[in-house]
C-alpha cells in the first residue's frame, strides 16, 4: 500500500542505514509511513537487529548511551519505532534489548503502549500496537480472539484513521482468515 513512498522503497531494498534511521524519528514523516518503513524492513525467523541499530542511533542523537535512555526521553515517534522494530526482529518471542538501561529492558509492547501514550488520537500507532498486542497474546488467545481483537481496534477507534484505506484492507484481508474459527460469533 507504500510502495509509491521512496523511503518505504529503500528500506525494502537497501535495509537499515542512516537515512532510514533519521525518517524513523524524523516527526514530519507520518506514522502510517513510518510503519510502512518497518514493515518494509520485515523480519527475519532467525532474529534480525535492527531494533539494536536504531536504539544506538537514538542514544546517539540523545547524547547518551543506550543504558541511559529512559522511555520519557522518546519522542512519540521513537517509542512506536523502536516498538515495532523489536516486535519485527524477534517475531516469535518479542524480546527487549537486553541489558540494564530502562529501554533495553523494556518490552516491545511497553514501548508501544508508550508511543499511544504519547499520541493516543494516531491511528497508525494504535492499530500497530494492537497488532503486535495480539500477536504476543497468541498463545493465550484463541484465533476468534486473535479477529475480534484486531477488529474492534480497527472498528472501535474513536478519532480519524491517519493509515490508507489499501493499508488496513491488507491487514483485514490477513485477519479474515481468523474469523472462521469464530463461528456464528463473529463481529460484522
């Protein structure tokens, strides 16, 4: 649904770097391009580090060092990037950075649930968060849940949707698939 987005294509074909860093915190760049841009980056079953490489160019552009970092000190743009980053390199077990700092500890989903904090009327953030909430909850979720969830985020959000239309109908198009395990339950 980015592919027309020339950041959205670099990261697709050149990976992490130093520009796709800048527009990951940069504020003029929307949040719905902003997760394109990680997406984009994708994930790897094996384990992947770039959560690892933006945390270390968000300390730098701090002036501190990882274990420094605090999540008050991210901008919202930071704490949904540097979220969704972890999420996307470990997709399975979603685990922090590791080491003794208050970010490196910090879960995926802590971090997420600090960018909607920090910007709780941005759509892009919020269905992003409920996304990875979900896919961190599967083992205690059943698949109707895994739908019903990802619906009523993306149904029940009060304020304007800042995601392309073709954005969250690939993301419904994935999810319908969930809602045959839903029976006659499941939400319209």
């Amino acid at each position: 649904a980015y592919q027309d987005v020339a950041l959205v294509k670099k990261a697709g074909t050149s990976g992490m770097d130093d520009s796709i860093m800048a527009a990951l915190s940069n504020p003029q760049v929307p949040n719905d391009v902003r997760a394109a841009i990680v997406n984009a980056l994708g994930w790897n079953i094996d384990g992947q580090q770039n959560g690892r490489m933006y945390a270390e160019y968000i300390a730098r552009s701090h002036n501190t060092t990882i274990s420094e970092l605090t999540i008050d000190m991210l901008t919202p743009q930071e704490a949904f990037s540097l979220g969704y980053l972890l999420a996307m390199d470990d997709y399975f077990t979603m685990k922090p950075l590791g080491g003794t700092g208050e970010v490196e500890q910090a879960q995926p989903l802590e971090l997420l649930d600090a960018a909607v904090g920090k910007n709780h009327r941005d759509f892009s953030i919020y269905l992003i968060r409920s996304l990875v909430r979900t896919q961190n909850e599967m083992h205690r979720l059943t698949w109707c849940g895994v739908y019903t969830d990802i619906t009523s985020a993306i149904s029940g959000f009060p304020f304007e949707r800042n995601m392309r239309d073709e954005a969250v109908g690939i993301i419904m198009e994935y999810m319908n698939g969930y809602q045959e395990y839903c029976g006659d339950k499941a939400p319209n």
